[in-house]
C-alpha cells in the first residue's frame, strides 16, 4: 500500500473525519473508495456517466456552454487558501 499526502482545505477535513465516522470507516477507507469509484467509470463516455446522474442533476448538464475551467481552478484556489 502507498502513502499519498493531501492538501485539503481544513474544513473538507473536518467533514471528511465526519463522514468516516458516521459510516464507521476511516478517511483513508473513504478517499481509497472514491478514487476506486473514480477508476471504475474512467473508461465511460461522458454520456454513459450522465445516465448515471439524477434525473434533475442530469438536465443540467451541459447548460454552460465551454466553460473555462482554468478561472474556476483559479476561483477556488484563491478562496481556499
């Protein structure tokens, strides 16, 4: 098993060791399952995933059109940090 370190925001941590707890698992447990998650559906389409969605999440996919995604990255960084 690898070691990986994480720079998180101080309240994800707070609510990731809250989430474990109420699932009786631990955070690596957690993240561990999510990347696992991650991995299953990385040979999907984006099609394929949005039937995975609910049905409203679903209908809002694609409602903006080509978003920049480097100013969002650049958003949250700086109201994160």
């Amino acid at each position: 098993m690898s070691k990986l370190t994480l720079h998180v925001p101080e309240d994800l941590v707070v609510a990731a060791k809250s989430e474990a707890a109420a699932r009786k698992v631990s955070v690596s447990k957690l993240v561990s399952d999510y990347f696992r998650n991650l991995a299953a559906k990385g040979g999907q389409d984006s099609k394929s995933l949005d039937q995975n969605l609910a049905p409203r999440t679903s209908s809002l996919v694609g409602c903006i059109s080509d978003p920049d995604i480097e100013d969002y990255v650049d958003y949250l960084e700086e109201k994160h940090s």
